[in-house]
C-alpha cells in the first residue's frame, strides 16, 4: 500500500480513536454543544484556528495562488479581518448575552433577539449553506487521496466524511476541541516545513519570478501573478464584503465563542486567531505559486498543494505536509459538522417540535443528525464543481441573510424583527436576481453577493426608523 496513504489513514485513526475516547465523558447536551463553558483562552484559540484553517484555506487558497499569485492572500487575510472585529467587538458582546440566557447555538440567540419564525428560517436556510460549506471540505480530502493514492472523488469524500463524523458524533464540540490541538500542532509543523522548502526547489523568491515569467512568457501577465491586486478589485472587494462579515457572525465560530470560560478568554484566543490568520495566510499562497512554477499544465488547480507537498520536499515533509493537508480539512469539517447537528437539532427540532425534550434526547437526537449530514455531505460534495464554490455558496448565504440582523440588533436595541426579516430577504433576494439574471455581476465593480449585502445593510439601517423595535430588551 502507498506509504503516504498508510499515514494519512494512521493519522484518521488515532483522531477517531480520541474522538471516542472524549466522547465517554460527555453526558449532557451542554457539554455536546458549548463544552458547559470551561473553555480557556488556550484551548478556544486552538480550537478557532483550526476551524478557520480549512479546505478554503490550504487546498482552494493554494489554487487560487496557482492561478492569481500573490493577489490570493486577500481570502484569508479578509477572514483574518472578520476574526479581529469578532474578538474586539462581536465575541465579548454575544458572549455574555449567551451565558445569561444559556444558549447554546446562533438560533438561540436569533429567537431571543427577534422571534420563533426569523430562527426558523435562518436555520432552514444554514442547513443547505452548511452542507455546502461541508461539502466543500470533503473536497479538500478527496484531492488529497486522490494525488498521493489515486483514489477517486466519491471515495475520497467518503473516508473523509467517515473519519469526521465518527469523532465529531462521540462529543461533539468537546471531542473536536481536544482533537483540535493535536492537529494544530501537525497543521502549522508542516506548512511552516512545506512552503520553505517547496521554494527552495525552484530556486528562491529568484528563481520563482523567473519560472513564472518563462511559464507566462508575458511582462504583464508576470506583473500581475506578483501583484497584489492581480486577482482584480472586483474579486478583492467581494472577498472582503463576504469574509470579513461572515468570519465574525459564522454560527459555527459563534457557538464556539460561547463555550470561554469568561471574556478574557474570548479575546485573548480570538485576537490570536486572528493574528496566526494573517501570517498563515502566505504559506498556502507560496505553495501555489511553486506549483504553478513547477507544473503550469496541472489541470486541476485545486490540486496545487497535494501535488506540491508530494513532489518538491522530501519524503519526511511531504508526508507530514500531507498529513497536515488532511489535519486542516478534518479539523474545519468539524465545525461545520457543529453548524449542522445543532441547527438540525436545537434550533429546528427542539425549537419546532419536541420543546420539552430531556437533555439526553436532545443529545441522541444532536448525534443522529450528526451522522445523517455526514452522508448528506457526501452527497453535496458529489455535486460540487470545487471547493470555492461550495465555500462561496455558503459565505454569502449566510453574509447576506444574517450579516445585518445579527450584528445590527447585537448592538442597538431598534432593531425589529420586521426589519430583520426584510433585512435577509432583500439580501437574498438582490443576490439571486443578479447571480442568476445578470450573469453574477453587481452595481458598480461588486458582484452579485456584495452588492446583496450592501443592500441587506442600507435595508436594516433604515428599517431602525421606518418601524423600530419598541420593545426595551433586557440587558446582559
């Protein structure tokens, strides 16, 4: 068997293996979904980082890379910027919000805030984005199995989802948390090992310029492969309105803020999440500039990085390079694997159908969804064309439908529940109609999604005169 298949597949087993052995000591729904709130600063940092440094982030960044250059740092360094705002100014608040009223997901605090009916709909609309968002994930995995095995796509995605599901059923956030730390460990050891040495083998920053430039055998095309706009305003722009809003109301990060054992320990590890994002953010773009240097014909850019860490390192860091490869995928296919069973199961469930559940039901139910978007993951990610697009589906769904709400009514308490519904249906609504009627072309440079989140903006501004809340809300 392929040497670099038997540690990948020796590295699922022993995170399924803590997975479960996590799993034994989780009791409560509480302890499934927020961890009963004992999280440090230490542990909910490794366990962000590792959420946000996933298949958008290494395999669909480095094919940015792969076809852009320098100009695909934006992705993650507009995420880097949603992390920051969320340590600083959206974590603290919702945070204490969440240890007052005990919630336990994004839907709780969306019922609280405005009503039943607006919970149910967002949660509706998180269950198809997150699948994507899932899917995309799987992806990740998939293309690795498939450079250094020659698995297929349907296979791939399979194991991948297996390995995930498996450890993520058995305690939920508290079993990824753990899980978290030994891949954080083996994420950062090999890409901090990877991008050194995959530029070295094309000579240095040197002898990478000249690789590019022979592949291009155009100044201009050169020029802009080692620009920082060369991807075009339109897509910086639309990175930025996309990212930086969903990287500090994301349900998954959400909930994650909400198991900190107190404020200190929500900025402390948020703001270093945050920092570690900027900086990571140019390893995956060196990779892909590499790759492109040593093989411009790859048909499928999102195969830069595997193909990277196989075939300019040596055999002991390409096999940790691809062990960490898989540790990002698995550990940001987790969080999306929380984002699915809670909405499934407390905000849509338990909400909608069985108020009254015990504790232990609802973490039976909590598993059982678990499994099921497993498979339902799977069946997306069958469908999906890349990993960006299963990741932008998600992105601006959830930007243009609770970006306003959310962070509006967060911190001003004339936000309606009026407003918010108008708010997400005219984000919605504007960014379908050009996505689908206009080729995905927005007003001005924006695009479709960008254009629909400005909008959902104005819309939600407005609305705090045109028919404010006239509830006085309680305060944290």
């Amino acid at each position: 068997m392929n040497i670099y298949l038997i540690s990948i597949l020796g590295y699922a087993v022993l995170l399924i293996g803590i997975g479960w052995f996590i799993g034994k000591h989780v009791k409560e729904a509480s302890d499934f979904f927020v961890g009963n709130r004992k999280f440090s600063w230490q542990l909910l940092f490794t366990t962000l980082i590792a959420a946000n440094i996933g298949a958008g982030s290494t395999v669909g960044v480095t094919g940015l890379a792969f076809k852009y250059g320098v100009s695909s740092w934006w992705w993650i360094g507009c995420s880097a910027m949603g992390s920051i705002i969320l340590a600083l100014f959206v974590g603290p608040k919702v945070w204490e919000i969440a240890k007052k009223y005990n919630l336990y997901t994004m839907g709780d605090y969306l019922d609280l805030r405005y009503a039943h009916a607006f919970r149910g709909v967002i949660s509706s609309m998180m269950v198809i984005g997150t699948l994507a968002l899932f899917s995309g994930q799987l992806i990740g995995i998939a293309w690795i199995l498939d450079v250094v095995a020659g698995i297929d796509k349907p296979m791939g995605t399979m194991i991948g989802a297996a390995v995930v599901t498996l450890y993520f059923t058995a305690g939920g956030v508290l079993s990824a948390a753990v899980v978290n730390i030994v891949e954080v460990v083996v994420i950062f050891a090999g890409f901090c090992l990877a991008a050194p040495h995959a530029l070295g083998s094309v000579g240095g920053w040197a002898g990478l310029q000249t690789m590019v430039g022979a592949n291009f055998a155009d100044s201009a095309k050169t020029a802009a492969y080692f620009s920082w706009d060369g991807i075009g305003y339109t897509a910086i722009i639309g990175y930025f309105l996309m990212l930086v809003p969903a990287f500090c109301i994301s349900p998954g990060l959400i909930g994650k803020i909400y198991t900190a054992e107190n404020k200190r320990a929500v900025k402390i590890g948020t703001v270093l999440n945050g920092l570690v994002q900027f900086g990571f953010a140019f390893l995956p773009m060196i990779l892909g500039m590499c790759a492109f240097a040593a093989f411009p014909d790859l048909k499928n850019a999102e195969l830069a990085l595997p193909t990277a860490m196989k075939e300019l390192m040596p055999f002991g860091v390409a096999a940790l390079a691809l062990a960490a490869i898989f540790a990002a995928e698995v550990s940001t296919a987790d969080a999306v694997l929380y984002m699915l069973s809670s909405s499934i199961s407390n905000d849509l469930y338990k909400t909608f159908f069985r108020p009254d559940i015990y504790d232990k039901e609802l973490l039976k139910v909590s598993r059982v969804a678990t499994l099921v978007c497993g498979l339902l993951g799977v069946l997306f990610a069958l469908w999906m064309p890349n990993i960006i697009t299963a990741l932008q589906i998600f992105y601006s769904l959830m930007t243009v439908s609770i970006g306003a709400p959310f962070l509006v009514g967060l911190f001003c308490d004339k936000a309606s529940t009026k407003g918010a519904f108008i708010s997400a249906i005219a984000g919605v609504s504007t960014t379908l109609i050009l996505q689908f009627g206009n080729a995905g072309k927005g007003l001005w440079i924006l695009n479709a999604s960008s254009t629909g989140t400005v909008v959902a903006v104005i819309v939600m501004f407005a609305s705090l005169y045109l028919f404010p809340n006239k509830k006085v809300l309680q305060k944290a």
